[in-house]
C-alpha cells in the first residue's frame, strides 16, 4: 500500500478500438464494490471494462452492511486511503446518481471514559476533524426523548449519556442501492460492460474463464471479497483469510430519531483503530468488559445508520470460520438490537428484517494485494472495511501506487 515503485503496468488511456469484440483493456472479476469502484475508475480513465459477476445482481458483503464510509475511524495507511476514498466515492455518486450524504459519524459517550478517548482523538486530530458534542447535544442528535438521561445500566452498560464526537469526514451511502446503481452505470457507458450469471472458474494472462467461455483482457483484476478461495485456495491460506459473520437486521426509527450521521458506540471504540490508539483505550476495554462481557462475546460493534426511507440497519457481532455456517443464532440478535435501544432510550425496537453478512478477514493484515501472473492481480479487503477503501484502492490500483501485499 506503499507510494513505491509501480507494480504493475500505468494505466493508458486508449480506448480498445470497434473490431475486437469481447477483449477490454481491463476485466474484472466480481460486481461488489470493490470491482465496481475499480471499474468506475478506469472508465473514468478511458479504458474499456468488462465485469463478470456470477449472480445477477450484487447480493455480497457489499449490500449487506451499513453503508458506513468510516472514514476518520481509521489510522496510519488505511486512513490515508480511505480520506483518498472519499473524492472517488462523491464523484461516482454524482456521475451515477446514488445516494451518497457526508453526513458525518457521531460517536456516542456514556461514561467519563469513552469521553476521554474521544477527548484524546480530538487532541489528536483537531477540533475540525473530531467535534465533542455535549451530552444534550448528542441526545438531540439521537432524538431521544429523555435528554438521554436514561440507561439500562445492565447489558449494554449504560448509564445516561455524558456526551459524543462528531466525525464530519465519514460519509454514509445506502448499501442497497450503491452497488446496483454503479453497475448499472458501468453497464451503461460506451465501453463498459457486465456479465452477470457469469461465474469464473480459472484466470491466466490475458484470459478468464468462465462458464460462459473465455473472456480476454490486457488487465485482470480479481475482486470475488470473502470467495477468493474458492478460485485461489493457497492463495486464500497463505493469508490466512477466513469467513467473519456478521449479525444484521433493519428496525423501524423511533419516532424521533433524527440524525443521518452513523452512530458508533464504546464496543465500536474498541474495534477501530483511531480510537484504540488512544492511551484511555485499555481503560475503555476493561470498562466494557466489565458490564458488557456478553457483548464482546459475541464480537459486537455495537452501530447503526439510517437509510433514506428513515429505517435504520442494526449490528453487528463478529465470528469467524473457513466456511461460514447458515444458522444466524438469536441470542447475538437480540442482545445487539437491545443494545441499540439502549442508545436511543427506547424499550424495544420493531424488527423489519434479519440477515447475515460474510466479509473477508485475516489476521495477517488488512488487505491482500497479490500479482499472480503478469497482468493478473487478486484484491480483497480483509478486514471489514471495503466501503471505507474501495475508491481509495481503485484510485491507487489505476496510478501504479498500490504495492503487493506480503
Ligand atoms: C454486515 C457487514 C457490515 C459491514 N460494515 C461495513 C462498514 O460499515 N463500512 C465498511 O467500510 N465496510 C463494511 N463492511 C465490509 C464491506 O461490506 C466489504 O469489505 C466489502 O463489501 C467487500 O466488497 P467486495 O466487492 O470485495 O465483496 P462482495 O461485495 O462480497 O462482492 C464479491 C462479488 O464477487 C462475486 N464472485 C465471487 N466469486 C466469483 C466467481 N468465481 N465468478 C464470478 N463472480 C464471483 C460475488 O458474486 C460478489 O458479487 C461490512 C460487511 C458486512 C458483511
């Protein structure tokens, strides 16, 4: 992920000329976001795209989460490349017209120590990147209708709201709908295309193929997320990647719930970067440990967003295998969708929906980069992340400035 030398051929901007069907400057394999923002990226730099999706529309991680670009949450490399996301991200909404808001992250704090470590990021990163709210600002934010003195003071381990952080930067998108909107705008222009019902068995230099038969391409790019073992097992195990599941569901919005900024709480604290950094973090973590084991059992990040018919998605819990199991277990469930209500000062929320959501992940980093042949590159996110970094990724996969990873 390194500025380094180029690893792979500069982008051109030659336009393939009429007469040699079915051959694209760039193929890419998967229609999740991460091939969708590689393939507006390069339409963007007038080359000629193909993507192959074996489903008939995009049903991956990329429709199922939150639609959270989690943008200041992140440090170091990764938030290098996800502030490079946010450009990309904002400029395919306009060309494509999907919903994308910068509409911001509001961390919520319920005790003096979740307050200091958003204190210590704001120190950090300044007061025009990280914007402490009070406690009666971050209950109008929430729309909660106590003044957010109310807590359970049990599972979730809330006492009343103390206050909260505004992260301006993060934007949010509706996940239902970016992924099928951008590729219907690929599919759109002059000299992008996509096959779907298309699955690929077997990549080489200059080939895909596929259940329909070969598919050429001076570029290829493998973007298939959380099934790239599937097609590359040792590849897949050298990383180290494994299946992480993810407990969903989508609630009707209290009433009065107001803000379309995502909403982070203390569980979400410890699993991002940004703030575990922070020296108030190993208090944090014993704080949370101490009345709230359950939830990080079950791995929570306790979050949500709203989308734009005003229902808000709800989660999620973290587990991890090499094949992921069917069975979504409603224990997870509830605790996560109590602990949301906990945060908005209702009783209950109303369930409109459930599902599970599989992403990619590793111990052994972030992301996989990997040449596998001259021409061939594989690319997945492996650590939950890819909305953050799909723009970011594409925009330094077309300038050479996105290194292999070990
Ligand atoms: C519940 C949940 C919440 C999340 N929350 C966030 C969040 O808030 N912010 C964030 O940044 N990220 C989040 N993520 C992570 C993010 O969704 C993923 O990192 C990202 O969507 C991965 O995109 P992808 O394109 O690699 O994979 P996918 O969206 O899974 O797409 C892969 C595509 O490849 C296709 N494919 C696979 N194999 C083949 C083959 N052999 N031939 C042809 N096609 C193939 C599949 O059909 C699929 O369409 C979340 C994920 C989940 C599940």
């Amino acid at each position: 992920m390194s500025s380094s030398t180029p690893t792979t051929a500069p982008a051109t901007t030659r336009i393939r000329a009429a007469g040699t069907p079915g051959r694209s400057d760039v193929v890419i394999v998967g229609a999740g976001i991460i091939g969708l923002a590689h393939a507006f990226e390069a339409l963007s730099n007038g080359l000629s795209v193909t993507v192959l999706d074996r489903d008939r529309q995009p049903v991956g991680a990329s429709v199922r989460n939150f639609g959270h670009c989690c943008i200041s949450a992140q440090d170091g490399e990764l938030l290098a490349l996800a502030q490079r996301s946010r450009p990309g991200w904002l400029r395919a909404a306009k060309a494509s017209g999907i919903w994308a808001e910068e509409a911001g992250t509001l961390v919520v704090a319920r005790s003096a120590t979740e307050a200091a470590v958003l204190e210590e990021l704001r120190a950090e990163r300044g007061g025009d990147a990280v914007r402490l709210r009070t406690a009666a600002e971050t209950a109008a934010l929430l729309g909660r209708t106590d003044g957010g003195a109310r807590g359970d003071g049990g599972s979730s381990g809330s006492g009343g709201l103390v206050g909260g952080a505004l992260l301006p930067a993060d934007l949010r998108v509706n996940p239902r709908e970016a992924a099928p909107g951008l590729a219907r705008w690929v599919a759109e222009q002059p000299h992008g295309r996509i096959l779907w019902g298309t699955a690929v068995t077997g990549v080489e230099s200059g080939t895909v193929h596929t259940t329909r038969g070969p598919v050429h391409g001076d570029r290829i790019l493998i973007c298939v997320g959380h099934d790239l073992d599937y097609l590359f097992p040792d590849l897949a195990e050298d990383h180290g990647m494994q299946r992480c599941r993810l407990t969903m569901a989508r609630a009707a919005a209290p009433a009065a719930f107001r803000t379309h900024a995502a909403v982070l709480t203390a569980t979400s604290m410890l699993r991002y970067d940004a703030f575990t950094g922070r020296p108030s973090a190993a208090r944090l973590r014993e704080e949370v440990q101490g009345h709230s084991a359950e939830l990080l059992e079950i791995g929570a990040n306790v979050m949500f967003t709203r989308l734009p018919d005003g229902t808000v998605l709800v989660g999620d819990s973290h587990h991890y295998d090499a094949t992921t199991p069917p069975f979504v277990d409603e224990r997870t469930a509830e605790l996560l969708i109590g602990a949301v209500a906990d945060v908005l000062g209702v009783q209950r929320l109303r369930i409109l929906e459930r599902w599970q959501g599989v992403y990619a992940s590793s111990p052994r980093g972030p992301l996989l980069v990997r040449d596998l042949a001259p021409g061939v590159r594989a690319l997945s996110v492996t650590s939950g992340i890819g909305m953050t970094l799909s723009f970011g990724l594409a925009a330094a996969t077309f300038d050479g400035t996105l290194a292999p990873t070990a």
